[in-house]
C-alpha cells in the first residue's frame, strides 16, 4: 500500500472543503499554491475574488490586486476601483 503524507491528505481536505463551498477547481488548487497551502488565507481569497467577480471586475485584475494587497478586502476595492 502507497502511504500518503500527512500534509498531503490535510490538503486534499481543505480543497475538498473549498470545492463544497462551490469554487471551481482549479481556482481552489491555485489558490492553495498562492498561499503556501494555508486553506483560511486560500479561503479568504476565494470568497473575495468571488465577491469581485460578481462585482464585474475582471479575474486576473483581481488576483493581482488581492495579492498586492494580502488579502485585505477594503484596500483591494480602492485599487480595483482605481484601475
């Protein structure tokens, strides 16, 4: 039998966690790698590109801008707003 990492397994729940919130999968799996596989900054991030999204911002501006800015929703909005 393969033995499968522990971090390993604790990622592949998170993602699985993130994926029944309804994001897509490959949103959920960059987010992961952006944030060094922290689900909760992962999440964050997410929730707030969603937020954006809906807003009419375009993705990849909001990705950069949410990196820039670490997440921080207030700041991101000045930014995009700015752009």
């Amino acid at each position: 039998p393969v033995c499968l990492p522990l971090q390993f397994l604790s990622y592949l729940g998170a993602c699985d966690r993130l994926l029944k919130q309804g994001y897509e999968e490959g949103q959920v799996e960059e987010a992961m790698e952006m944030f060094q596989y922290s689900e909760k900054k992962a999440a964050e991030f997410l929730h707030l590109l969603s937020q954006f999204n809906d807003m009419g911002f375009q993705q990849n501006e909001i990705k950069e801008v949410l990196l820039l800015c670490g997440n921080q929703r207030e700041r991101a909005l000045e930014e995009l707003v700015m752009k």
